[in-house]
C-alpha cells in the first residue's frame, strides 16, 4: 500500500509503509519498545498522527509487523541450522556463534530485539515479541528432543539462557570477540553432555 501525503511545503509525496516498518525498526531496535514515542515514529517516517494510525492502527500494530519483518531478516536463521543434517551438537554451537554475530551485527541496534520486546511495559507488545521468544525456543526443544528426549528441557533451557546473556551483553556493549568467546565455550560444554551422535554417525 502506496499513499500520497502533503509535505511540509504543501506538496504531496509518497509514503510506503514497507519502508516505513524498515525506519521504525531502526529506533526500536536501537531504544527499545517502551522509549520510543509515536511522537518519535511520527517524526522518523515524516507522518502526522492520524495518518500513523490509518496505516499501522497503533504502535503496537507498528511493532507486531516490524517482529515479523526481523523474524525473517534478522533472527537468527534456526531453521537453516537445523536442517544442515550435522551431529546437534555442532548445530546448537552454530545457534550460539550465529547469536554472538546477529547481537552485534550493528554497533547502534545491539541485541536481539524479540527478546528486548519481551520485557516491554505495553502488554501488547511484549505478548507479541514472547509469542516469537516462545516458538523459537520450542523449535530448539524440538530438535534436541528428536535425538534426545531425556535431555532436551535442560539442554534447551541451557542454550535459551545463554542466547539471553548474549544479547544483554551485546546491548551492554560487549565487543563481537567476546561474545564469540562465550558461544565457543558454551557450545564445549554441549558436546560435553551429549554423548556420541551415533545416528548421525552411523549414515556417514
């Protein structure tokens, strides 16, 4: 959806809300949900109010479509990883090293914002960035629990925390070789308390 909206000067120009979702994404990412205004959002995409609220219904509406936007563009890609067919314990190793990369990718949008959503003030926000928090962890679950039954909660708990950690400090300024740091050393400890993938093994 295109429309036409007057400038500042009287002449009309064009809004896209595609992009707009890209700049609002920006400043949600780098404030997080509760600091940023729809004065704010108002000011980025060059709208008034009512033609914010015509083409999103509410900063909360923004926000649901700028989650599903980063779920596709800047999550970390677990269905990519999982589907490598390796031993899971390198594939759980890559979830970490991959979170290290994505939290901080960009020095000015550290972290991951599904789960800086997740302790938002609006209920409405934070239940749609838990609604992505939780699929994520279930598909991790899942995966463990298909060649581990007996130790997917706790591995799956184990990884969540960290990926969490990760992303707190990345936003608190953590350099990138640090956090790699820590996901190296956390994706040891996995292989340590797997034993040996002999289904994987056995097909190689």
């Amino acid at each position: 959806m295109t429309t036409n909206i007057s400038s500042a000067r009287g002449r009309p120009r064009r809004f896209n809300p595609e992009e707009a979702v890209v700049t609002a994404q920006r400043l949600f990412h780098e404030r997080g949900y509760d600091a940023v205004s729809v004065a704010d959002l108002t000011k980025a995409l060059g709208i008034n109010p009512p033609s914010f609220y015509a083409a999103f219904g509410s900063k909360a509406g923004l926000y649901a479509r700028i989650l599903d936007r980063y779920a596709e563009t800047g999550a970390i890609p677990l269905t990519r990883i999982f589907s490598a067919g390796r031993p899971l314990a390198e594939s759980l190793a890559e979830v970490l090293v991959e979170a290290a990369r994505h939290y901080a990718a960009d020095p000015g949008a550290t972290g991951c914002m599904v789960l800086e959503g997740t302790r938002s003030n609006d209920p409405e926000a934070r239940e749609a960035a838990c609604g992505y928090h939780v699929a994520a962890q279930d598909l991790i679950r899942e995966h463990i629990a298909a060649r581990y039954p007996q130790e997917a909660d706790r591995l799956a708990d184990f990884v969540s925390t960290t990926i969490a950690g990760l992303s707190a400090s990345a936003r608190h300024g953590q350099s990138l070789e640090r956090l790699l740091a820590t996901a190296r050393l956390a994706g040891l400890a996995i292989a340590q308390a797997l034993p040996l993938d002999t289904a994987h093994d056995s097909k190689r």
